[in-house]
C-alpha cells in the first residue's frame, strides 16, 4: 500500500513463538493450576512486579521472588492451593526454553528492508541477569543484525501500550503514524498505534498475518522464490587488518561467535561478494571471517607478479591465521579463491578442519603436461591467455569500471543475458575480453546499483593489475603443485557445482571423489557462476547443512540461533 515505509514487529509471539501465555497456559496444566492463573497474576495491578520488570525497574533476579510472592498472595486471595512444586523460576525457564525463532516472519522483515522499508522491533523485555542470560544475549544479537532499530521497554523506562513508546519510535525512525504497520500478538498493544494512525495485525497464526501484511506492504512475502536472504552492508559490519609482512596486509570482515569459516572470493570480487552468506552462517553459530583477497579492496596490492602464486597466498593465510590465533578454520572459497582452498587443504591440512569449493573443483596437477596446454585445449580459458600481458587487460578494464562491472557479473536467467553474451573463448582474436559488449550494458539483475557503486569504489583503490596477476602464476602454481601431485584431500570437503556456469562447468567436477576421499556434493541447477548472489537461499542451505554435519561429527559444539 502506497506511503507505508516501516513496519514495527512485536518479539515474543511474533518474531519468537510460541505466545508467551501459551506457555503459561502450559506450565499451568502442567502443576494443575488453574488455566490463566499467571496471566492474571500479571495483570492484576498496573505496578505489579512484572510490569515494573518490562519497565526496567527490577532485573529478571529480582522480579523472580517478586513475582513468587505475588502468586502465593493471588492464589490465598482466590482461593487456590499453589501445589509444592509451583516455582516462578520454573515459569521463566519454561518460557526461555520454550522460544523458537519464526523463520516465516524473520524472512519477510528481512524481505521488507530488501525492499526498502524500515524496519523495527518493539518489545516488552526484561533485563536478564540470570543464568538465562546467554540465550537473551544470543537472540537480541541476532534480532539487531537483521532490523534497522531494536527498542526495548527495560531500557527506555516505558512499555506497551504506553503512548509514549509509540511517539518514541516515531521519533527515532523520524516518520509519521501513517507510514507504519504494527505487529503484536496483544490486542491492547495495538490499540494505541491504530488511533495514531498505523496499520496493524493481530498475530494468532502466522500464515494469516503474513497475507495481512503482504497486502497491506504491497510487497510479495508468501510463496515467493524470489526472496532473497538478510544481507550485510559495509558499513554495518566489523572491519578490520593483519599484517602480514612488511608492506603487506590483509583486509577482512569478521561477524559472529563460534567455530571459524573462512570465506574467499574470486575474480573480479570482493569480501562483499559473500554480503548474503556472512549474516546466514553467523546465525547458524559460526564465526565468520570474510577476506579481501590479497590485490583486492582494502587489501594490499603489491606490483610483484609473483605476490600472487598460490604458494605465497596460502603462505599469507597460514600468516593470518597465527595472528588470530585461529588453529584450524573451515575454508570456503568461489573461483580464485576455491583455487586457494584446495590447496591450503593439500599443503597445509593441519589448519583445515573442513574445505569448500563453490563451482571451482579440485584440479589434479598432472606433471607431464604443462598447464597452458591444458588451458589451450579449453577454448573458455582463452581470455586467461589474454590476461598474461602485464597492462593490456588492465587498460580494458579499468577504462569504464562501471561497464566492466555490469558485462561481468550478470544473472544466467534469459532477462539478464547480454545480447550478444559474453564470451570467454576467442578472446586474444576479438582484442578483448569486453569487446562486442554493448557500451553502455543495462543494468545487471544480480548487482543493484548501491551493490554495484560498492565494486566501483573498491577497484578504483587497487584497479586490476593485482587481480590479473592471479593469472600470471599459471606456470608457478603448476610447478607447486607437481610437488604434491601424489597427495589427496582427506579433510572433510564439499563442491559444490552450478549448472549454467560456461566456465567452470560442473563436468569439470567429475570424479574428484578418486582426489578428495571425503566428498560431499551440492549442486544448483539454475544458476551461474557468481553463486553467491544469484543463488544466495540455495547456497546457504547447502552451506550450511554441510557445515553442521562436518562439526557435529568432529563434536564440537554450535550455537544456532536458527
């Protein structure tokens, strides 16, 4: 609906679920106490304990006897036994054990800030100083990556329905009434908000409340394939550097709390090219660490061809890994970068505890074949011939980045093909790898503008020359590798293969098994060679998955929050 631009949701019985009087209702008829006797507890006296709590006046260690002792005088004033086994703090373990996040409804808040709207969470909570207090800390960490403001009544001194806490809001987002949609699973809740002139819906299921909102929204929240995951913006993530050596250091982004992953872009990308994995892996309990590869972004691009061997890049990683004190990691890594991954797992496995190609496979080295007749064999591997000469692809690319950047990274779907598509064979006989591409290319589906400003940006720091010097390794990187050419992964690895990638096709995937004894496979039919953000949904759920399986079975413990 035209003029809504945010959109409040409630936490516990919307964004967490069960309702939290359904587990009241529970406990109670569980002791055999009277259905609703917590809930009247509650609301018997606008200054109970309870409420003082959301107000922030009591921590959840004090509101515990508080509430204890109100029960026990509610229940003599009605007429009820509390049975012996009656225990407020046994009513808050319930409720925290309880709580599940509802995936439906965090999707579709994450599928309104896609689509511009902003948005909040707008909760009664409790300060939890209790030995509960991780799970708190956990799903509040969790809620405030996703929405663009998290306001709680313990910390502002008002609850709902307080028309203050309203204005509050309306005051923080700097919008009026009128432009908002308000979800709460408490009627009295919503009251307010609708005489200011919000929208709202009354959540009991959550299939009704989504068609509620989808209308109301005017954006597509059920049944959509289209939807994309929660994404993280640069600014809103934490930077920071390792130096490697003199001269040389790495970029990263680091999010998260838990057993390390290590994420590895490709060419031409960035850190940024993982934007709809970082948050999807963090939440699954993962810390992860996502690079600038070295020539990239705010990592150091020296001139030296040789910087960029894959010996030296695995070298700087093992680097980078002692300065974190990291002593394995799990390594996943797209193009280039899977290159890189598949090598640290055959030159050093001892800091790999897991390893992920994603589209690029695990090539044997074969040492009686020099690699530029393997490559002359390929015709897609042409432009890599036109890459060897230190200035003519820089000059090509770096003449219009916005060009370059809107002909490379495009969709495989039929609307974002360019016309003629872009090829990789035959490109020293065009003179470029551009040439033949429209001049002025529309723009990519899979790159927004603000996504694609960001690229922009990145590669006016370093330009090209330290991404195309990956390619001038090719012979150095073979003679390396011939000194493993007997060696085979054992470390527990994923591929995982797309199947309209023109060039690094899924059949170049065939029998790895007899290379990498402990091969899970993954594969995304509909999809191109920038994985990550034309399939993000796909991607994360193979990711995932795999990454539970591999530390479930090493038994090392993950805290979801999934």
């Amino acid at each position: 609906m035209a003029g809504r631009k945010f959109v409040l949701f409630d936490l516990g019985g919307v964004l967490l679920t069960p309702r939290p009087h359904l587990t009241f209702q529970k406990y109670e008829e569980s002791i055999n106490l009277p259905r609703g006797f917590i809930q009247n507890v509650i609301l018997k006296d606008p200054n109970s304990s309870f409420f003082q709590a959301e107000r922030g006046h009591l921590r959840l260690s004090e509101l515990i006897p508080k509430f204890e002792s109100e029960c026990q005088e509610f229940a003599s004033t009605s007429g009820i036994s509390l049975p012996p086994q009656f225990s407020a703090h046994n009513i808050f373990e319930a409720m925290f054990s309880a709580c599940k996040l509802n995936k439906s409804m965090l999707q579709a808040a994450i599928t309104l800030k896609n689509n511009g709207f902003k948005t909040c969470v707008l909760t009664n909570n409790i300060l939890d100083d209790t030995h509960m207090r991780a799970t708190t800390g956990q799903v509040l960490c969790m809620i405030s990556r996703h929405f663009d403001v998290l306001i709680e009544s313990c910390r502002v001194g008002l609850r709902k329905p307080d028309l203050e806490i309203y204005n509050l809001v309306l005051k923080t987002l700097q919008m009026e009434p009128q432009q908002g949609i308000f979800l709460d699973d408490i009627g009295a809740n919503l009251k307010p908000a609708k005489k200011l002139g919000m929208a709202t819906i009354l959540v009991r299921e959550t299939e009704d409340a989504l068609k509620e909102l989808q209308t109301i929204s005017g954006v597509q929240l059920l049944n959509s394939e289209t939807s994309l995951p929660a994404m993280c913006h640069p600014e809103s993530v934490s930077h920071a550097y390792v130096s490697i050596k003199p001269g040389v250091r790495i970029h990263y982004v680091d999010m998260g709390d838990g057993p390390a992953v290590c994420l590895f872009h490709g060419f031409p990308e960035s850190w940024f090219s993982w934007r709809y994995q970082i948050p999807a892996l963090v939440d699954a309990g993962f810390r992860v660490l996502a690079l600038d590869m070295k020539g990239y972004g705010e990592s150091t691009a020296p001139s030296d061809i040789e910087e960029y061997s894959q010996e030296e890049i695995c070298k700087d990683l093992v680097v980078f890994l002692n300065r974190l004190g990291i002593s394995q990691a799990t390594l996943i890594g797209h193009d280039w970068g899977g290159s890189v991954v598949w090598n640290m797992s055959l030159f050093y496995p001892e800091r790999v505890r897991a390893v992920a190609g994603v589209n690029t496979p695990f090539f044997h080295v074969n040492p009686l074949i020099n690699p530029f007749s393997s490559l002359e064999k390929v015709p897609v591997f042409d432009y890599q011939f036109y890459f060897q000469e230190p200035g003519v692809a820089e000059a090509e690319l770096e003449a219009n980045l916005e060009r370059t950047f809107r002909v490379l990274i495009r969709g495989s779907s039929k609307q974002d093909m360019l016309k003629p598509p872009l090829s990789t064979a035959n490109v020293r006989q065009r003179g470029g790898l551009l040439v033949g591409s429209p001049e002025n290319p529309p723009p990519s589906h899979i790159l927004p503008e603000a996504e694609l400003q960001y690229y922009i940006q990145q590669f006016k720091k370093t330009g090209f020359r330290g991404p195309l010097n990956w390619y001038r390794n090719i012979e150095k990187n073979w003679c390396w590798g011939c000194s493993a050419a007997e060696r085979k992964v054992l470390v527990p690895a994923l591929m995982v293969t797309a199947g309209k990638d023109s060039v690094l096709t899924p059949s170049l995937s065939a029998g790895m098994e007899k290379r990498v004894l402990n091969l899970t496979r993954g594969h995304i039919e509909e999809c191109g060679h920038w994985t990550q953000i034309e399939r993000p949904a796909e991607l994360n759920e193979i990711l995932i998955k795999w990454l539970k399986e591999v530390h479930q079975k090493s038994s090392i413990q993950i805290n979801s929050n999934l």
